[in-house]
C-alpha cells in the first residue's frame, strides 16, 4: 500500500491529522492539475489556481461520506471536483443578473486621461462635447479633473456640490465616455 492510500484510508476512517498530512503530499500535484485545467478556460479567468485547489479540497474533504480507494481515484475525483467548481463559476458569470454575457472592464483614471494617439483624443473631445450637451455638470467635473487636475475635493468645493456628487459624477462620466468612445 502506497504512503498516499495509506494516508486516503486514514481519512476514511477518520484519523483527524490524516487530512493535513495528504494535502502536504498531494499539494503540489492539486496545483499542477488546476493550472492545466485554468490553462483551458477562457480569457477573462479570474479564478487562481491556488484558489481552485482549495476551493476543491474542501468539496472532497468535506464530504465525511466520502471514501477514496487510492491514490488514482482520489485524482480523478479532485479533477470532477474542479470541473464542477469551473461550471458553476461559468454559469454564474453568464447569468443575467451577473451580467450576462458583458464583459467588466475597469477604468482608471490613467486610461481616460492618456489617449495614447490622436484619434483617441478626438474621440475624447467628440465624446466629452456629447457628454457637455446632455450632462454639463458631469462634463465640468470630467474637465477639471482631466485638464486642470484637480481633486475631487476643489471640484466640489468650486462648482458648490457635495465630495459624494463629484465622486458619483467622475464614476458616470467615466462610463459615458467609455461607452461612447468605444461605440464610435
């Protein structure tokens, strides 16, 4: 009988040590089988490897019903085990009220603030006209903190509006312009 189903049947029988000492055993081998089963999913994957192990060794650990006859089995079922988790995961992105099928980006303030060409910059500037005409004090809190650099602080202080407003406005304007730009 090999060290790991030696270690398997301690578990089984509920030897309270015997978990920690086959996770030291089979910790290396976990990561190795998450990473190639990352590897396959889709761009975007934000589940770590390390993340996916755990996540997985407590679904068969867990499980006190749970019995592994050696070594070979015990893999096969953390591999079903990480399928699941990934399914779940990809399901639960999809759903509606997730999001859908969108796809998150997040904006920094660098990204609005440094159009790297100038067909970026005039896309801000159509954009930010677009944005003027609809929304005039959302626009004046994009063009101070772009072009005059200033913190939300002094735009609050200088157009009269609460920290909270001029923060809820940077957020919306970057969205605006994000969706605006991006649809040209």
């Amino acid at each position: 009988m090999s060290e790991a189903t030696a270690m398997l049947d301690a578990i089984g029988k509920g030897d309270a040590e015997a978990p920690a000492a086959f996770l030291d055993l089979v910790y290396n081998e976990l990561r190795r089988l998450a990473a190639s089963k990352l590897a396959r999913e889709a761009p975007g994957q934000t589940l770590q490897s390390t993340a996916l192990v755990h996540e997985a060794w407590l679904r068969l650990i867990g499980d006190e019903n749970r019995h592994f006859e050696d070594r070979t089995h015990f893999f096969a079922a953390a591999a079903e085990a990480m399928r699941r988790i990934l399914i779940e995961r990809a399901r639960w992105r999809r759903a509606v009220r997730h999001g859908g099928e969108y796809e998150r980006v997040n904006l920094q303030d660098d990204m609005l603030a440094s159009p790297e060409d100038d067909d970026q910059l005039l896309a801000l500037n159509d954009a930010l006209e677009k944005l003027e005409r609809k929304h005039p004090l959302q626009a004046s809190v994009v063009k101070l903190r772009y072009f005059a650099g200033m913190s939300n602080e002094e735009i609050a202080e200088l157009l009269g509006v609460s920290l909270s407003t001029v923060k809820n406005y940077w957020v919306f304007s970057k969205a605006w312009l994000f969706r605006e730009i991006k649809a040209v």
